[in-house]
C-alpha cells in the first residue's frame, strides 16, 4: 500500500512540472500560436468604382496581403470617401491616412515651389514622353525634397489617367473663341485652373463629388476629364458635345507617408514599393485599352464628337503659359519639352 501512495505521489509531481514547463509566465501556453501582428495601411483616393484606378489600387491591395503572409492590410478608401484631392492630401499630413492616389501637384497646396507646374495643358507630347520625365534625375530631386519637408515619399510618380477633353452642354468648341465664357469646371489643382484658363475658357473650381449635379443644373457649362471618367459618371447625361481637345495628358501620383513606410520592415517596404508600381502599370494598360473603345459608346449613348483645331489651343496655351510662369517655371517646363 506504502509502495502504491509512494508512485501515486511521484505520478502527481510529474504530471505538475510537465503542465507548468508547457505554460508561459502570463499562464497561456507556451505551445499556443503567437498573434501575428498585422499593420494596417489606410489608402484613399477620389476615383469612382470601376474605373482603372480603383481596380489598381485593388490589386495593390491583394499583392500586398499575399506576399506579407498577411503582415499588412491594406484598407482601400475610393469614391471620395475620405475627401477630395486636397482633402486626402491633408489626411495625408496630418498622418490619418498612409497612402494617397491624386493629382501629381499635390504638394503644391504646401506651397512648394514647381509642383503647381507639373500638370499643364499640352506639356506631354505622350504618355512615353511623361513617363520619362516622371521618372527623370529632375523629378527625382523634386521627390528628395518632399521627403525632407514634409515626410511624404513618392511610391510611383505616374499612374496613367488619360487624354483629357471638354465636354459642354450647348456648345461645340472648336476653336478657343467657342470656349470664351464658358465655365468650364476644374480639380481645384492650379495646373488645372490655369490650363483652362489659358485656352481661353472661365475655370470654376468644384469637388469631383458635386460636379455631376453641377452639370445636370447648369451650374458649369462643360467640364474635363479623359473619356473614361465621362462615362463612368454619367456626363453624357448633362453634356451633349464631346471635343477632343486633348489639352492635358493627365496622369495620378501615389504618395505615401515617411512614417507609415518606415514603421514596416525593410522586406515589407520593398513589397509595397514593387506592387505599387505593378498595380499602377496594370492600371496604365486598363486605360489604354479603354479609350478607344469608351469614345465609340459616348457617341452611341448620344453624345456628338467635335474635332477641334488643336493646333489653335496649343498657340493659345503657348502664350498664356508664358504671361503665367515665372524664370524658374519657364526653364523647369522648357527642360521637359527637351526631355
């Protein structure tokens, strides 16, 4: 009886150190799977749903969490929820948002120099054109700078968004004497303000989320934007002349702030800097693709194609530019056209 307590005792002692080796400290088990920590990154934009854009920062967002084995998550905020382009840029700043899809002169609402020039009318010949200079030892200066002012990286300087053309309810334009007193409205961007304006017509800055029912009202009289983004939305509902002025290659910028990149790690870092430009050459070939195909459906949906006398706004534009720009605007636009 002695010998049986006397193996009952060793059993218990046994069985208590082998439980307590397999608890931590906190009394969890040391077995159990660690909670793998995950960072969240808020990326916004102001396109609408379906359109290039969004569909590329969707595939941003599932190359991201697929190849960080779910380290981060991307949370994506189009359609102007979280606010216009100056919205977002503040957003940006103030560091309530992580990444930002928008205009490419952004910083020009922080008042640094040249940003507010890097979009204007007729500056690209073509998107190859842009594209070099996006990525050019000039801008590369201009993206160094950022970095140190204001704690905003460039991830990818050009997602591509296509030709920009007028479209206007009442009028055909085919030369800037059609545009005279039109208000046509603009992305509250300067470059974009002042492309109208130098063409000849009357810019009238409004949030992309009001500009539908500013043209169903007569608000505005025409407004820009590639054919794309005309669909997509609507337009031809308002606006019956379509005109193929071309006046802007527009292209988007993604920014992305100092703080958010460099609390990743260094492979992380690398995996968000690659499926960013990934996602934005998915994006370029969307546009491409589209753009012929969206102009034939405005025409069957109603809308008349007006070929205007682009020549005559590229004059116009020439000479407006240079009663606008300072010496340091001009020599910064005439270094792109030699690029």
């Amino acid at each position: 009886m002695k010998r049986f307590f006397l193996m009952m005792m060793i059993l218990s002692i046994v069985t208590v150190a082998v439980f307590a080796g397999g608890q931590g400290e906190d009394g969890t088990s040391a077995d159990a799977p660690v909670a793998k920590k995950v960072t969240v990154l808020k990326f916004a934009h102001h396109y609408p749903m379906g359109h290039p854009h969004t569909l590329g920062a969707e595939y941003f967002k599932e190359l991201v969490e697929e190849r960080s084995n779910g380290e981060i998550e991307v949370q994506l905020y189009p359609n102007n929820q979280m606010g216009n382009s100056h919205q977002i840029y503040e957003n940006l700043l103030m560091g309530s948002l992580d990444i930002i899809l928008t205009d490419p002169g952004a910083p020009a609402f922080s008042d640094i120099p040249l940003w507010d020039t890097v979009m204007g009318p007729f500056m690209y010949r073509d998107y190859a054109h842009a594209y070099k200079v996006a990525h050019s030892d000039m801008m590369q200066k201009m993206y160094d700078d950022l970095e140190d002012q204001l704690g905003i990286a460039v991830i990818d300087p050009i997602w591509f968004y296509g030709m920009r053309h007028l479209t206007t309810a009442n009028t055909p334009v085919k030369t800037p004497d059609d545009l005279v007193g039109l208000k046509i409205r603009t992305p509250d961007i300067p470059g974009f303000i002042k492309a109208i304006e130098v063409i000849g017509g009357s810019p009238t800055p409004l949030s992309f989320a009001d500009l539908y029912l500013a043209l169903k009202q007569g608000v505005v009289d025409g407004q820009e934007n590639p054919v794309g983004v005309i669909h997509l939305n609507k337009f031809y509902e308002a606006q019956k002349y379509l005109n193929l002025t071309g006046h802007i290659l527009s292209k988007n910028t993604v920014y992305m702030s100092m703080k958010s990149l460099e609390k990743l790690s260094p492979e992380n870092q690398k995996i968000v800097k690659d499926a960013i430009v990934e996602a934005g050459r998915y994006n370029d070939e969307l546009i491409e693709k589209s753009e012929s195909e969206t102009l034939a459906t405005l025409e069957e949906l109603g809308m008349t194609v007006v070929e205007p006398d682009v020549e005559a706004f590229r004059a116009k534009a020439m000479q407006g530019l240079k009663d606008w720009f300072n010496e340091d605007q001009q020599k910064f636009f005439d270094e792109i056209q030699k690029m």
